[in-house]
C-alpha cells in the first residue's frame, strides 16, 4: 500500500522485566480499567482499502498517569502489535512489550522495563488487524464487484479497531488520518482538512481534530462513494452557524438520498430547538451502510442508517 501506510505487523518483541521504585498494578477485574489512568488524546493514522481483507495503523495515545509506573491496562482485541513505545516529555522513546491478558474482554497490558510517569506520556502502538466479520469495529461489505469499509464501535467494538481505553467514561478529543485508494472517499466524524497523493495508487487525508468522544461514537467510512453535498442546514436561534450537510451512499445510489437530504435540516431544526442546545460537531454525514446491524447509530458527525431507512427510489 506504499511507503506512507502504517507498517505491517511482525513478531511481538520480548516483554521487558520491570524494575523496582514503581507500581505494578494487578490486572483489572472483568476488563474495567483503572480510573486514575486516563487518555486525553488520540492520534490515529489508519491504511484502510477495503479490497484487501486487513488494514493496519498507528495509534498514538496520550495518557495522564496518577504515580509512577512499569505497566499501563487498556483494551485491544483480535490486534496484531508489531511495536510499542512510551515516551515522556523531553526523553527518548522506550520500547514495551503488548500482552493481552484478557481474551475474551479485549484487556491488553503494556509493560515498559524502567518506570514512566507521574503525568503525561505518549503511548504509540503500530498494528495490524482483519476486518470484522460480525458487523464490529472495522468491517467490510461487497456491494456488486466492489467494496466498502465501515465502522460500528458500540458497544465493545472500538477495541476490535484500535487500542484504546475503551469506556465511555473516557472522552478525549481525535486526531485521523486515513491513507485510501485514489478514487475512495474516507469518512470520518469530523471534516476533511486535507488530502494529497501519496505512493502507490493512494492518498493521504486528514481530518479536523474533533471534539472530546468516547470510543464509541469513533467512526469512519471508506470506499467508492457516492458523496452528495447538500446545502448548508441554515443557522438558527440556536446554532449560529450554517451547518455543512452531506449523504453517502454506495456508487450508483446517491440519487436515492434525496429524500432524506431535503428533509435532515428541519428535523435538525426541531431537536436543537426542543433541547435548547445546538448541534455540537462540524459537519453532519448521513451514510446508507448496506450490512449494518443497528437501525442507525449516534456518531458525532458521521451518522449510519440502514440503507432501508435512509434510501428512496427515484421514479
């Protein structure tokens, strides 16, 4: 997929022996993590080609650690980890080792050999995985002789697509950037910001930082779409900005948003104006997803409705 993609999984190095002065805190009961050890960032960048059966990423993610430390819980399921590195303000990265401990929960355990924190350190961890086959995570669909990438995280399904703290308790704001096939569109819960060539046939996009989310509402879509830009929904007494208002559909099938498209912005309009509050995120995607085990799903920014419920034949 070209030098600029997240690097392939290979062996998982050798756990490193922790040394004295630190903490060791023993593993979670029932896959809840510690609530002292928190995210306040994530930055992933994610190779996504939804003709090949896997995608790869790196996932960089800033934790606030409450004490000093050897071992940090998280969640990560069905991943293969080729690397990971913590690294402390001002210091050279560490290597650490990827454990899972946790089967069938998804509990992941990163072990550093020299003590890290207290505060912030910066968790980068480069994988690979399979697309989902059961409609979670990241999975893939055919829709005549092509295919598509779509992602479903609530509710334990953020930790089957990227490492995570995956709780909704954690909210923290998203950095994305997803590397596809020229010719695709990449979805994700926030704005396109920008988008380049790359090698091999791909591109590079970025997208605005978001607001602070749980893991399950992350959300992502790429393939040969049809992207149909609406116009702006108009400011109100509420919001005070005109809002950018897109469907996405399979290629052939964005005719079919029309209906749905003339009539988002007036049941916008009455939800902003019965709670009060405006809507919160840049921009509003309604995406007709073809396999999709919800009705629809709350994504901030990127929101999925079975195509049943969201597309009309044109006459």
């Amino acid at each position: 997929m070209g030098t600029d993609t997240a690097a392939d999984p290979g062996s998982e190095p050798p756990a490193p022996r922790p040394t004295s002065g630190a903490e060791t805190p023993s593993a979670p009961s029932q896959g809840r993590l510690p609530s002292d050890v928190r995210p306040t960032r994530y930055s992933l960048m994610l190779a996504i080609d939804p003709n090949r059966d896997r995608f790869t990423g790196v996932a960089e993610i800033d934790v606030q650690l409450p004490r000093r430390t050897t071992v940090i819980y998280l969640h990560g399921q069905e991943l293969e980890v080729a690397e990971v590195t913590i690294t402390e303000s001002g210091r050279d990265a560490r290597a650490a080792a990827w454990e899972v401990v946790g089967a069938e929960e998804g509990l992941a355990r990163v072990t550093v050999s020299h003590p890290v924190g207290p505060g912030n350190v910066r968790l980068r961890v480069t994988y690979g995985a399979a697309f989902n086959a059961n409609l979670m995570g990241f999975y893939r669909v055919q829709v005549g002789d092509e295919w598509y990438a779509y992602s479903q995280m609530e509710p334990l399904g953020a930790r089957l697509a990227f490492p995570c703290f995956d709780e909704p308790s954690f909210k923290t704001p998203y950095d994305v950037t997803m590397v596809v096939r020229e010719g695709h569109a990449a979805i994700a819960n926030a704005r396109e910001i920008s988008g380049e060539p790359t090698t091999g046939g791909m591109r590079r996009v970025r997208f605005a930082t978001t607001e602070a989310l749980p893991t399950y509402l992350m959300a992502i879509a790429v393939g040969p779409f049809d992207v149909v830009q609406a116009d702006p929904i108009p400011a109100n007494d509420v919001r005070s900005a005109p809002l950018p208002l897109r469907g996405v559909a399979p290629r052939g099938q964005g005719a079919q948003l029309a209906h749905a498209l003339s009539h988002t912005p007036a049941i916008l309009a009455q939800l902003e104006s019965f709670f009060g509050i405006a809507y919160p995120f840049d921009k509003l995607d309604v995406i007709a997803v073809p396999d999709f085990g919800a009705g629809a799903m709350e994504n901030a920014g990127a929101v999925p409705f079975r195509d049943s419920l969201l597309l009309v034949p044109t006459q």
